[in-house]
C-alpha cells in the first residue's frame, strides 16, 4: 500500500499538466483569455510548484510527514475543483497556483518518509518501486487528457484531477503512517531554518549527489521538452504518435527502476549506480552512432533513449538515498532541495537547451551525452572524497 501512495503522489504532478495542456483553446474560448494569458496558467502551476518545493520538507521536518501531506492533497483537490468552476482567467490563475503550491507536498516528503521507514537496499527497493508507479504517469496522463477532450468540456479536466486528489487523500488518511517522530522533529523558526539551510547549501557533497541526479535526468528530459520538434519535424510523424518516444521511454523507466530493486541487496547502492553508468554511456555512444551514420527511422532511432533510460532509472534511486542520508536529522529539507535544483535544472532544459538543441537527431543525441558526463563527474568526485 504504501508503494501506491508515495507512488501516487510523484503522477500529481505529470497529470496536472499533460492532461490539462490539450484543453489550451476551449478554456481559452470559455474564459476570453488570449493564449499569452492561457500559458500564463501554466508558467503560474509551475513557477508555484518549484518556489514551494523549498518548504514542504522543511515543514515535515517541524510538525510530522502525514500532516504536510494530507494538507497538501485537501489544498489540491479544493484548488483542482475551484479550477473547474472559474468563470474568470484570474480565477483559474489563482487556483493554478494554489495546484502548484500543493501538488509537490507529497513527492517531495514520500521520499523522506522511505528513509525513515527503511535501511539501505531495502529503502532503495522501495524507491525503484515508487519511480516504476511513477512512469506510469507520463505515459497514460497524455492519453486520459486526450479522451477527456474528445468527450467531455474543458471542466472535466479539473473535475478528474480533483476526484483523483480525493482518491489520495482518503487512501492517506487510512492508511498513511507518521514516520517523524516527535522528539526528532526541527524547529520551523525563520532563524533555525535558516541555519539549516545554510548547513545544507554548504555541503559539497549535496551539490555533486544533487548535480548527479538531475544532469542524468535532464540527459533524458532533453527529448521530452523538444518532443513536438522531435516528432512532428524530425521523425515526419503525427500529432497522435508521441507515443512512439514516451512510451518505450518510460518503458525503460520501469525496467531499470525494477532492475535497481532486485540488485541493490545483492550490489549495494555505489555498485547499482556504477551499473547505471554504463549503461547509459553505452546508450549515449549508440546514440551518437546512430545519429551520425543512419537515417531517423522509428523504432531504431528510439532504442538508444530506452537504454539511456534503462540506465538513468537504475542509478537514480541509489544516489537519492546516500543524499537523504547526508543529514539524517533534516530529509525533508534534503528532499526539498534536492527536488527544487531539479526542477530549475530542467526548466534550464527546457527554456534553453530544447530550443538550441531539438532541430536535429545529432543534436539531441551530443547534448544528451554532454548532461551525461556532467552527471558522471559529478559522481566521480563525490566518490573521491569523504563525507562532508
């Protein structure tokens, strides 16, 4: 159960934006917006959701992990069903931030919540499962937001995600257990908090495990933010054939996050991410190859991405938990971070590498490569040196 909740939480996210972006003219119609004002809904969710990301670990560390979370998915289903009755641009901007305010408290703190509850490969094991439930999200937030359109006003959109936010909250409030205990718990006091944050920020080894991660990622999420360039000019495919890219992709996801489970006891955590690496170089110099000798045809062209996948989600998981366990007394705070230089870094992906990058294969596939090795000097130094 716990693996569907904390699982649940991390498709919030993917679900409140893929599943809205197809109704873009309709609200648009409805509202008397203009399209500047209609991407401004999204530049708000997101802009909220990155800004926020900073204080739901923080505020776990301070009054208790189920608390932040339950509050964080009754603020969203409320905001989720306000966004379905704006009769305004303003109203739905409001409750598009208060989506973004809300929607991260659960991802961000489920991961502290598997370092409290677990030890080593066993809460890798849980975090692989978690990221496998996760990729669902990509996958099938496109195709429910595509039915919806065809069948139903741009309301349903917001209807369905705060059904699914209330399916969370009741589910978390039976069966969420609180992991923070009392006695451990940090003061939220601007000054202590502060103190804390500067002790983070001043780790090295925070910065290489966090750079790792996210320059892995950003490698992958490089094809995600050109997509529409990728498929549609690149490859001459369709509007209804992205999946030819998300799928397998994700595909890969879930493959290496269930490798990196069954392994992590067997390998532990430096050996499985060791195993990720090669995989995804193995993946990037097939892609180079790929790229620079033979035409763009589906599937081939693709194969190389699963891989890189395969090998981003089999390291992932591993390098998460030795950066939650660099401060044991503040994970949330961790998670937080973490998750904030995440989200800037692939906002950095998509606001400007996708746009210099997405006209052709080779590029995508050299810029892939280079988020790669950052990634993997990253690593290499944390490795090199002890503990901060």
């Amino acid at each position: 159960m716990l693996t569907w909740l904390l699982g649940g939480y991390t498709m919030l996210g993917p679900f409140s934006i893929s599943t809205y972006m197809p109704f873009f003219p309709e609200v648009a119609a409805s509202l008397e917006a203009t399209t500047v004002e209609i991407q401004l809904s999204l530049s708000v969710y997101l802009a909220s959701f990155g800004f926020m990301m900073l204080f739901h670990g923080p505020l776990s560390d301070s009054y208790g992990r189920r608390p932040v979370i339950l509050l964080g998915l009754l603020t969203y289903t409320l905001a989720s069903l306000g966004a379905a009755f704006a009769t305004s641009i303003e109203a739905l901007l409001v409750f598009r931030a208060l989506q973004g305010l809300s929607v991260g408290a659960g991802s961000v703190v489920g991961r502290a919540i598997i370092r409290d509850r677990l030890e080593g490969h066993r809460a890798q094991r849980l975090l692989s499962q978690v990221t496998m439930v996760f990729a669902l999200a990509p996958a099938f937030a496109p195709v429910i937001g595509g039915w919806l359109h065809n069948s139903f006003p741009w309301q349903s959109v917001f209807i369905f995600l705060g059904l699914f936010g209330l399916i969370q909250l009741i589910a978390s409030y039976t069966y969420l257990p609180e992991t923070h205990p009392k006695e451990k718990r940090q003061p939220m006091h601007p000054v202590a908090l502060g103190k804390r944050y500067g002790t983070l920020v001043r780790s090295r080894n925070f910065w290489l495990l966090s750079l790792s991660v996210s320059s892995n990622f950003a490698g992958f999420f490089l094809y995600i933010a050109s997509a529409p360039l990728f498929i549609l000019g690149y490859l001459d495919l369709e509007a209804d054939q992205f999946g030819w890219l998300f799928i397998p992709a994700m595909s890969g996801v879930m493959l290496g996050s269930y490798l990196s489970g069954r392994v992590s006891k067997r390998l532990g955590a430096q050996a499985t991410i060791r195993y990720g690496y090669v995989t995804m170089f193995v993946a990037a110099t097939l892609n180079l190859a790929y790229n620079m000798l033979l035409p763009p045809l589906i599937p081939w062209i693709i194969l190389p991405v699963v891989l890189y996948t395969t090998g981003m989600a089999l390291a992932m998981p591993g390098i998460t938990i030795l950066t939650l366990d660099l401060f044991q007394s503040m994970r949330g705070m961790v998670s937080s971070l973490q998750g904030f230089i995440q989200t800037m870094f692939l906002t950095f992906v998509s606001g400007v590498a996708a746009p210099l990058l997405s006209g052709t294969g080779i590029n995508l596939a050299l810029g892939t490569s280079g988020f790669l090795c950052l990634g993997f000097a990253a690593w290499w130094l944390y490795t090199r040196q002890g503990e901060s």
